[in-house]
C-alpha cells in the first residue's frame, strides 16, 4: 500500500535554547518511530541542530529564545512579541494536527492559548517549575493546554488536582545518559592524561548566562589551580559563539601561568562522564551532572533586578534540580554573591578530597536515575498520536 502525503502527521513546535532543543529531538524521534516511516511526520516551527537533524523544518533557530531574567525578557520584548505573532499566523495558516510547546513557558503559553481557541490540539512538555514559584501559572496553563507530558513524577499529583490532562513520560535525558559511564573512555576521547583530577566547569548555554556566571566561573578555575597546579579543567561550549566567548574570558589574563584548563566545543557528556567534580550553572546541566552520578557545585548569577523578583516569589529552599528532585541539600549551592571564586572553589575541594562525597552521591543520584528512566520517546509519542486520533474522532 502507498502512503500518501495526505497521511503525514503534521506536527507543530517550539524549542527554546540547547536543552530543549535536545527534548524536543527525543521526542520527533520517538514519534518517526511509532509512525514506522520518517516521512509520516511533518514538524515545523522554532527549532535546533539536533531537531533539523531529525527532519524538523526550522522556521527560527532556537537560540533566538535563550532569554533568562526578567531584567533580559523585558529588553528583549520587542523582538519576542514581533517573532511569535509571526509564528502563530504561520501556524494558523498550516493547521498543524497537534502543536507541542517544548518549555519557554514565557513564549509558549500565550501561544498556546491562542493555537488552542483556533481549534488546535496543544501539549506542552516540560511543565513549568510551579511547584517552585509562580504557582498562579496554573491557570494560564490550564487555559491553553490541552495535555501536559511531565518529566518528573511528583508533577502528576498537581495537574490531577488541577483537573488538567497529563501524562509523566519519564525524563530524556535519563534514557540518553547510561546508567554506568565509561570515565576512561570519556577522557580519552578528550585527550585527557590517565591518573589526574578533573574539574569540569560548565558557566550554561545562554548568552546571559556567560555574562553574568562565565567570569566567576574563570576566576574560580585560578582560585584552585593556584592552590591545586595540578588540576586539569575542561570547558564544554554548547555552540560555536559560546566557545569564543568563552575563549576570549579564558585567554583575558585571569588564569595563572601553566594552568591546564581546555575548552572544548560540544562534547558537555563526555567532559561530564570523565570529571571528578563538576562547577555547574544551575539549569538542566545539573540534571545531566546528577544522572552521570558526579559531585557538584550548584551556582547561579543574573540581572540584579530579576534575582530580586525571583527571590520574593520562590516556595524552595534550593534552586538545583538535583536538589529539588532529592529533597535535601545534596550537593552545595551559591547564588548571586555568595558565587564567590573562594567559596564554590572551596566546596570544589572538599568534594575532590573526600571520596565518601562521591561514594553517597553514587547512591542517591542511581535512585533519581531509575526514577526518571522510563523510555520518555516512546511515551511522549504515543501521547501526542493519541491526541491525534482524538481530535479525528471529535471531527468525524
């Protein structure tokens, strides 16, 4: 039998930044798999590298969302508005079956909404942090929502309660990590010499991130190679304007003479997997860090004026998912002054020099690594294509 265009699922999508555009891959790929025939899927939209590479037609490149902070959304604005009033007439005039909003809640929401009271079918995967701050979000979900897929299990219990439709699929990065790494092979891919501790440090993906993390990140990288020359570092860059940034933070003076800190362009697994410990800005690389089951260091740096907006809405003692997900302090965190090169240096040594951190950490982090591997691709797909013979049964 010969399948025409005609039977394709049309599928639209938003991805903001790196992570999510690593997300949303997982999941095309789940669903070229339930379809059993890659060209059944049609997926346009905002997108990444590793989206394109599984046939996504990218009408804007993911990287024009990585905007954190209040302070930064506001200036950016403009722009925003402009490119999603954009993207929803050109998503009207599709029709896509079903429009899946990949995170960036303060993009997707409202677009969302609008696609839904057109009569499009909306999910959004990777609910919003409302069981960390602006719980009055709920409401904004629930009007431009039709089904969440949540990639933590305590999630579930709220949008239940909340009477939205949802799904836990697992987390994908719990499927992509393996559940032993190959440390040696890691660091001889990235040429790093046997019998030597390694500190990776990874400042994030975003623009604004570098700016205000990068440079106490590099500082923190001199504080300990004056005090341990022996260290070697690795900087994994996301992309190609992250590493000159970075190189050009790296190569400003800041470093002592003889320090062996390489910065590296992609590569973030492999520079995790062959680390003793890890200097991290909090985000999903924290995440990443737990899931390979290495001790941490949690920091985080931004807009003075959006820390302090943040700060008062909060509900949790810790900002690191690793953190949140543990429900203890199991790893240090240093936010806005207290990211200071001496204290995340210090707690840098202290992991580095008590084996039993990283022999607890082993244990706590294999127990949050089951709990969130549960074939998310797989999940997610027959999710989104039960939502599609939902909405033909409702037309027909």
């Amino acid at each position: 039998m010969t399948t025409s265009p005609a039977d394709a699922f049309s599928l639209g999508m938003v991805a903001g930044e790196t992570s999510g555009d690593l997300l949303a891959a997982a999941v095309l790929g789940g669903l070229k798999g339930e379809l059993g025939d890659p060209t059944l899927l049609q997926a346009r939209g905002i997108g990444g590298p590793a989206m394109i590479d599984q046939g996504f037609d990218a009408w804007w490149h993911c990287e024009a969302l990585a905007v954190r902070g209040y302070a930064e959304v506001v200036r950016e604005y403009p722009r925003l508005r402009s490119m999603r009033s954009q993207l929803r007439d050109r998503l009207l005039q599709w029709r896509p079956e079903v429009f899946v909003g990949v995170d960036a809640p303060d993009f997707n929401l409202g677009l969302e909404r609008s696609l839904r009271q057109s009569g499009i079918k909306v999910a959004h995967f990777i609910g919003p942090s409302i069981w960390a701050w602006r719980g009055h979000r709920i409401d904004a979900i629930r009007q431009s929502v039709d089904h969440m897929l949540l990639v933590f299990p305590f999630e579930k219990k709220i949008y239940d309660d909340a009477g939205i439709a949802a799904t836990y699929v697992g987390h994908p990065l719990a499927d992509a990590i393996p559940l032993q790494a190959d440390v040696e092979g890691a660091r001889a891919r990235l040429g790093l010499p046997p019998g030597r501790q390694i500190v990776t440090v990874m400042p994030g993906s975003r623009g604004g991130e570098i700016t205000y993390i990068a440079p106490a990140f590099v500082r923190t990288i001199a504080w300990l190679a004056q005090r341990r020359p022996d260290l070697i570092f690795v900087v994994p860059a996301a992309t190609e304007r992250l590493f000159a940034r970075l190189r050009g933070l790296l190569a400003g003076g800041a470093l002592p003479d003889g320090t062996d800190c390489r910065l590296v362009m992609g590569h973030s697994h492999e520079a995790i997997a062959a680390a003793d410990a890890v200097l991290v800005a909090s985000g999903t690389a924290t995440l990443e860090v737990a899931l390979f089951r290495k001790p941490m260091v949690i920091a985080y740096k931004m807009a003075w004026a959006s820390y302090q907006i943040m700060r008062r809405m909060g509900y949790l003692p810790w900002v690191g998912l690793p953190n949140i997900l543990c429900k203890d302090w199991v790893v240090p965190e240093f936010i806005q002054a207290a990211a200071t090169p001496e204290a995340m240096g210090a707690a840098l040594l202290a992991q580095l020099d008590d084996p039993s951190v990283a022999a607890r950490l082993q244990d706590r982090f294999a127990e949050l690594h089951d709990s969130l591997r549960c074939d998310t691709a797989t999940r997610a797909a027959q999710a989104l294509l039960s939502m599609r013979e939902q909405r033909a049964g409702s037309r027909g």
